[in-house]
C-alpha cells in the first residue's frame, strides 16, 4: 500500500504531537516540516525521518496530497487558504482564527477542500462512547448537560495577550462539544466569570474562572464549567441527563492501583496533562484525517463548526460584559 | 435520665419521618400528634405511643418543651410564631412561608425562641464530611462549586400550584447549602430554566428544569442543577473546586454490590428517594433540635437562614422572568 | 401491639449491641439484663429501661418468651441449654461451644426450643443483595467463591487461651458464610497459615494468618482469607464466579467524600470494625429473632449450621497441623 | 540513530503482537519473519515491511542481533538454544519448554547469551505501579498475596493436549508474579481444581478451575484463583496485604463511561482478552528487549526464572495429584 504524504506546519506544541502521529500512522508518511525556526524543524524533521522545506515547497510539492496546520493561531486561517489554494486536504488546529468576521469572510475562498478542525475532544473513546450511548437512547431524549474543562494550571504570563481570551481559546472546546451531543443549536448564552487564580491574567483584561449556561430553542440546558488551574490535573468530564437516565464520563487515570491503609483510601492523581488524556484521541484524529486526505472520508468537523463555535465563544464574551443572556438567532 | 416532652404538628410525610425520630431519641419523648386530620393524628399517635390532641393543648401544656412543625407550607409560620408565643423551642420545616414580605415581618414576634429550621442536608453524613475537609484547607481557598439536586420524578399535578414554584420549594434547599458552603453571601444570581418534564407544570407556570449561577463578592462561582424527574433516582451531590484541589461527594448506594458479565457491569440504582438517602440527616437533625430543646446547642440554621434563602430564590425566578443576572444588595 | 418480653444474659461487647437493639425493637421489651457482674449488668439495664435480675428469675418470668445469649462463650451452650428448658426462644452468639463432642452431645436435650445462632453476616444487606442476584442467576451456576475477612487489629494478649483458636472464633464465620453461599457442604478442606501478625500469638500455639480452600462433592471451590490484623480496617468482602459471570460485594464506606489534588484520590478508609461494618446486620437479626419469639418464623441459622460450622473449623486446625487436605464425608 | 536489526520467529497468535511492536520500535528494525507456513509468513512480512526468511539465513545474517521466539512451544528450546548459538540476544514467549529436565539440562548452552523470557505482566503499568508502591513501604512489610487470573473462554478443543496443562500453560504467569512479588521463594504448594468449564478438558485429564496456595519460608502465603472460562472477561487482578496495608491492582476498562437508570448502573465490561488487556505491557516488554538487544540492560526476566516458575508449576500437578501440600527444597 502505497502511503499518502502530507506536510507538517508548525513545530511547536502541537506539531509535536500530530506529527508523530502523522509519521507512525500506517497510511500517511510525513513528507516535510515547516517552521519558520530552522532548528525547531529540523529536529522535529530528523526525529520523524521526514525533510524540512519552506511553506512555498511543500505546498508546490504535487506529491503531497495534505497539510497539518500547527502554526500559531495568528496564521491558521492564512496557511489554511494557502494550502486549500494548493489542492490540497487540511487538518487545521482550533481555533480558525480569533476574528470572527475575518473567518467568516474567509469562508468562501476554502470551496470545496477537505477541511477537519481540530476538535480533539470529539475524537475520545470515552467521549465516543458516551455518544454512542447517548444516540441510542439508553437516557431517553437528551434534556440536559455539564461539561467540565479545568485545565491543570495556569498558562504563563505571556500566553493571555494572544490567546484570544478564556472563551476562543479554551471554552471554545467545550462549546464545540456541547453542539455536538446537544444536537440543537443554542439559542441563548450566559457566562459568569471571575479573575481567582492569578491576578495577572486579570489585569490583561481576561478571566480565569467561568461557569457558562447555554439554551437551545426546545429548552434544553448546558453548563460548561472552565478553570485555568485546577490544582489536581487536566479535569475532563462530561454529564449527560435525559428523560429516563445519566450518562457520564469520568476523569481517566493512569492506573487503577489503589492502597488502603488506616489513613485512607489513595489512588494515583488524574491525568496531568492534555497529552496524556488525549493521547487516544489525538491519534484517531489523525486516523480520520488519513481517510480523509485519502478521499475515503468527508471531515467529521467542518470550517462551519468553527464558526459556530467562535459565535459562541463571542457570545460568552458579550454575556460576561454585559450582565445578560445573549440571544442568538 | 428525664426524658423531655415534644409535640408534633402534621401527621403528613415529613412529620411521618420525624414523628418516629423524635419518639425514639433517647432524649426526647414524643407527646402530642396534633394534625386536623383525626384519623392521621391517631395512626401515627398509635404508632408512636404518643396521645393525639389539639393544637391549644399541646402548646398550653408546660411539660412540652419543643415542638416539631411539619404542617403544611402556608402554616408554619402561623404555627411557629405560636409555638415560640408558648416558649417552646421551635423545629420548622422548611420553607419558612412562601411570602418573604410576611418572613420578615413577623421575624420580630420570634424574639428569642430558639428556632431550628429544616434544611436537613446541612446534617447529611456525606456533606458534612466535605465541610470538614474543605474547612480544613484540604482543596485550599474555596473557589466554585456544584450543587446536584435531582428529584426522581415529578410531582404529582396538584403539587404545583401550592408549591411556590421550584425555586422556593425545591432550589432552596441548595441556596441553602451554598450559603453554608460558599461562606459569603452571593451578591449575582441567575437562572436558566425550562420545562422538559411536564407540560402541565409549565401551564401552571412553573419550570422543572434549571440551571442557576450564583456569584459572591470575591468572584466565587456556584452552579446548581435542579429538575424535577432524573429518571434514575435521587441525585444529590456536591463538587467543591478550590485552588489546589477538588472535593467531591458522590451519590449513596444502597449497597455495594457489583454483577460482572460479558454484557457489561451492574450495580444497584442509587437510591430512590429523599426517605432513603437523608434518613441519616434526619436522625442527625433530631439529634441536634434534641440539644437545642435541653439548651446545650443553640441552632445551626436559624430563621435568618431561612429569610436569605428565599432572598436568592425570588432572584432566581426574577432572573429567569428577566432574562438577565439579578444583583443583591 | 403488646411487646414480648425478651431478657438478655450477658453485658459484655456483645450485649452491648445486642442489648440496645431488642430495647429499641417495636415488637420487643428488653425485660431483663442478667450478668453476674453487677455493675455491669445495672449500667446497661439503666440505659435500656430494663430490670437487672439471675438467670434463675429471669427464666423463671413466664413473661419472657425469648433470652438474647451473650454470655463468654464456654457459657454458650449451658445458658442455652437452660433457657430451651424453660421453654423459651434462644438467640445465640456464636459458637454454640468451642467443643465439638460437647455441642454434639447437647444436641437432642435442645428439642424443639426455637433457637437462633448469631452468625450476623447472612443479615448484611451487602451479602443479602449478593446472595439474592446469586440465587437469581445472575451469574449462572455458581462455580468458586472468595470470602475475605479481615480482622482491622489483633486481639488483646490475654484473648488467645480462651478464644478456641483462629478457626473456632473467627474463620467460623466463614466457614457459615461458605455453606450459606456454596449450595452444598464442602468435602475437603486445606490450611495454610502462619503467626505473622504477633509473635505472642504464635507461642501460644495459634496462628493469625491462613488461608482455606474448600472443596465441594461437585468440584466447587471456595477460599478463605483471614488474618487477625489488617492495618487498614476491617475488610469483610466476597466474590462469587458463576458460569456466565462474578458478584461482587465490595467494602462498605463511611462516607462517598473524595479529595482530589496534584498528590492523589483520597477516600476516607474503610469501616474500623464490626460495629460500624455489621450495624445493619445485628438489626436485622433481631429483627428475624423478633419474628421467631413471636412464632412468624422458624430460624434461618439453627443449632446444626452451628455443628457444621465446627466441623469445618476443626478440619482446618487438622490440616493445619497435619499439613494435607483433610477429607469430610 | 542506525535501528538495530531483529528477527522473529513465528507468525502466529503471539508473532502477531510482537511482530508490530518490534517493526514500530524507534529502535528496532524488523528484518525477517520466519515461519514454516509461507502464507503466514508471508503475511505478516508483508504487513511490517519485513523479509520472509527461512531460520537458518535469519540466524546467519551478522546484521540480525536480536530474535524473538514465538514459535509453539514445542519449539522454544530448540530456537533460543540455536540463536543463543548464533550469538543473538533472545527473547522467548513463556514457557521455555514443557519438559522441567530438558530444560534444565540445556541451561549450561546457553552460556551468556542474553535471554529475556516473556512474562508480559511484569510490564504491565498496573502491576508495575502495585510493584513500586510495594517496594516503597506504603503498606510495611508485605504479609499475604492475591492473584486473580481467569481467562475469558476457555480454548478450543484441541489445545489441552499440547499446552502443558493448566499450570504450565495458565497458572504459569501467576507463579512467576508470585516469585516477583512476595520476594521470596515459596517453600510449599498446594492446589485443589476442579473441571467446572468443559468436561472435555477433564476427559483429556486436565482441570480448568483451580486455586492454589504458596507458602515462603518466612511464612508468607499467597494465593492463586485460575478459571479457563470467567463469562465476564479477562479478570487480571493483584491484591498485597502487608503488615499496615493494602495495594490493589483492579481490572482495567475500556471507558470511563457509566449509565445510570432507574434499572440501575450500567458499565462497559472489562477488557475481553489478553491483546486489549496487556497491549501496554507488551510494548513495554519489547522496549526493554530493545534495551538487551542493544546492550544497555540486562534482561529482567531470565532462564532461571522460567525454571523456577516450571518448578512451581510441577509442584501444583504434584499436589493436585496427592491431594497434599508439597515442600520444595
């Protein structure tokens, strides 16, 4: 079988984590990397046998049939276009882009490329399963939802001034979940939020703490609960409530060891970290996006989902600003 | 060791509850049914090896120490501001009324009869146990929490109308635990609601499905889920976020019997109802208005408790009329 | 309802229990409390509103339909003896007598004397549902069995001499447990055990920690875990394996409270020991004796579960010395 | 990094799990499969870019440094003994060889050719992090042991004549955790089984439920529970009981998922098999054999201790055969 090439932007955090995956996967082969830091690229590159090369030659490259867009949010949109323009399948990093009329006027020039964002979350078996469960009925007809996202601890003091704010670019996992297993648009956005763990993040103008209630046209309810520090690890749940039951997703763990002595009961902490919660899922994102470079599959979540949920996230903005639920047609 | 005299008042479901609590507390010895009813006073009396008697008798007698008012909802503050005018110590169930405005006009006539109010959870096992070790820093500074407050299934039709609405009747019992938990006053409430449940409960114009987001001073965050059919049981729970870690108290189980097959894991549904999951909280409530009659413990919730509850659950229906976060004080 | 009269001999730990709990029956009066320890015997019938009274007056009062055995156990059998002789119901601790030949040869003086031996355990709620989903095929036919029984501390220096052993005083639960639960009676039995615990125990010719394996006429396998000091509580638990799947009963909690941070899960530990672990269980034996005074019920756990039970233990010290599996027919 | 060549021998049900592991090692290359089936081989070559290749080019290309022995176990004596000749370092599939004196009498040929038998579960994280608790004092001195391995189905027909029987072929792991474990060498065995799954298995003169106890010289006690057929999975369980404590290595899960109904609550069984199961312990297996390989650990599993698990192994026949416990040494 003859594997599939597909380039690599960006060499940083994520890169570092699709692009492994990209190289091992058995129908892909990793083909270049690209990063505007030489050295970044080209240890990245030489751990995964793959060349380093400028945007303008992987892009021109006709063997390579799809991109994985890793770079900073700043240039998403950009090397999405770019690589769109070049024939060819994109896997792109959430969000789009921070500006939301900047990715809605962009829309268009995407025609009909096969576009996968990358909302890691829909891709986790523990998350799947739930689903699976969830459309089949086991809680009768879906009514309400918890969410909650409390990443481990706070990000450094340099991230908040690019990052969007809490709700583009954390919440807004959260909100691409919700349309997703709420199966209804919401119709209504509320968010209350609050600066407690590091003043800092405060003083930039964001918030740190947020409990957002969203409501959809048939009335159902959904409540994302986001920390930028739990203190106790990369808290991922979510609580489904239907007519007849509860479905729920609990935080996974490293192993199920436990030691009982007159003190109490002690088992190891939850996940530390993204990487480790979502190593399963990370991997299978990149499964769905080998069908889809090799045209066996239609991206699972479109450029449209991350309008949507940049909407949202907007609206958990104009909510905290005001005071007020945000309508949304 | 003497025993002291109580009387009860209401010969209905809650006083069917603390009716046998009360007779069989070492402490204590149950007197009086009283109940308008006869044939309820006296199955219970009976049963209880009390006398039945009207209200005037129990409260003229000065063997009776205290009294336990389990009347209706539209007497206990009648019955109250009697029994205290008789000197009694005071058990209300809670709410106190239904009409704040009356609350806090008649809290005067109370004067300085000690008063226990009904919030039973704040005696549950479980929650205590989280109070303590979140009192003892255990999760650090106290940041946001999540009440759970689930009802198996609705109420029966004509519950409706004379309930006050799920806010006084039924969220109440969680803006009371959040002011014991959250330990300062919320100072922004708001509600999302909907009615998914019964149609008929929203003719009456009442919701059975809510969301609230409270907010104190210092930026705390507390969400309660409320409806009023979970379909599995009586969901009741608490997560408490504070800044180096998370508390949670889990549902009860009746037992902790597991059947392992190739079809998966089962274990028994949690309990039922609020007989089988508080009857721990209600003889431990008994425990403590034993000590308050006999004046060795003045009482943990107080009529104040019971005026700020209802504060927050007007906030929470004139949020949801609004559509908007209500500001307190 | 008339209360039938009920005396207790013995105000030891287990009259301590047993005690209270025929005193607060609703269908039992807890008349007398006999124990030659005067003080003993006044302290705890002051409690229970009981009369302190000998043996002889108290067998004597034909108001007594029932005597609650707690006396030390070489006491077991000739206090039972004397109350079947007056013709009252007996509830009996365990072991009837820690000599085989003794309780064998008592056998036919105990006629038709209704006659309750105290192996708590079949009551636990926990073991009930287990029994319970056994019996309904959950699991298919029942093929191996674990019952584990964990002592929280070893007994006081002074215990050991008169305790008939680790097999007669504490295996012999398990060894009921394993009848109730097998279906069958076991024929052959195997021992291993060491003195690991305290090396006083071992000097006097005991051991604190074994292991049995039971064998059944059909090939059924059952085995026995017990040491005299778990460090951690007292670890009362049992696993059954079917031919389609397993039961489990695990540990019961004091409470479902979690603490969660960087360092770990932390759970409360499990229940200290049999008060706290089996509180429900004595209830509901009393309970069941209730019915049996009152002629409703004929005794779930007679005279000869008793001799089975002794049988077994003795087969396990037999094994233990002779280091072979001992055959029973 | 220059990938250091292996060689595996045998395509079949374990090929087919190290196979990929060994191809996908960032330090290891596949060089050749060898099978006697061309199909098989031919197969599984094709799948891991590999060569097919009979035994001896395998064994005489200078290039190949490793092998790993997955042939039928007829066979692994014979191949680690002509790799070990060829100066490869071997990894072999457990057991050695059914027959304790021939491999016995081989052990001086294999001189010092580093051999890594693969007993999976040492490297499993669960067990591993058990392991390292254990070590690091967390319940004092470690007293009693519980290992729980019983297989989901039990195995076709066909199998039991060639498999050594239960002990050799099954028990054989947990006799092996057992050696690892309790850090000292069991001095007595006894073992009571039953044919309870397939009486075909009986009339082939097998057993396919059995329990076995071990004793050490210092009197620790350890007990095996072996089913061939749970019904629910496969149940892979430890328990350690130490002189303050105990550790606990539960099932694992696919989710994390749980349904909760009025019916009750409802999780995904455990894991079916062993390749869900141990995926993680044979990756890691394989990381270790790539460090021997390379020459930077010695092996942590080796010849010796695979005589001294047959040793065991031979000891439980013997006791099931004489219905007594056997001494060793």
């Amino acid at each position: 079988m003859e594997r599939i090439c597909v380039a690599l932007i960006g060499a940083g955090r994520m890169g570092q984590i699709h692009g492994p995956n990209a190289a091992g996967h058995p129908a892909l082969r990793l083909k270049y990397v690209v990063d505007p830091r030489p050295d970044a690229a080209q240890a990245l590159a030489c751990r995964l046998a793959a060349e380093t090369a400028p945007l303008e030659q992987a892009l021109a490259d006709p063997a390579v049939a799809g991109v994985l867009i890793c770079s900073s949010t700043d240039q998403h949109l950009g090397h999405t276009l770019a690589a769109a323009a070049a024939g060819k399948a994109v896997f792109c990093e959430k969000p789009i882009d921070l500006d939301l009329r900047k990715a809605r006027q962009a829309r268009p020039r995407l025609a009909g490329a096969p576009f996968l964002l990358g909302f890691n979350r829909r891709f986790d078996p523990h998350f799947l399963t739930l689903k699976r469960r969830l459309d089949a009925g086991e809680i009768g007809r879906l009514e309400t939802l918890h969410l909650i996202n409390h990443d481990p601890a706070a990000p450094p003091a340099g991230f908040v001034p690019t990052s969007g704010g809490l709700f583009k670019d954390f919440t807004i996992h959260d909100l691409d979940l919700a349309r997703w297993l709420l199966g209804e648009e919401p119709v209504q956005v509320f968010t209350s939020a609050s600066c407690l763990v590091d003043p800092d993040i405060g003083r930039q103008g964001d918030v740190d703490t947020a409990r957002t209630v969203l409501k959809t046209a048939s009335g159902r309810l959904c409540v994302i609960s986001n920390t930028r520090r739990s203190g106790y690890g990369y808290d991922q749940r979510i609580e489904a409530f239907g007519s007849t039951g509860m479905l729920t997703a609990a935080n996974a763990r490293p192993d199920t060891v436990q030691t009982l002595t007159e003190g109490g009961t002690f088992a190891a902490p939850i996940h530390p970290g993204f990487a480790e919660r979502y190593g399963e899922a990370y991997r299978a994102q990149i499964d769905h996006f080998a069908d889809v470079v090799g045209r066996h599959a239609t991206p699972l979540i479109g450029y449209d989902d991350g309008i949507a949920a940049l909407v949202l996230a907007e609206a958990c903005q104009a909510s905290l600003d005001a005071g007020t639920a945000i309508g949304l047609h």
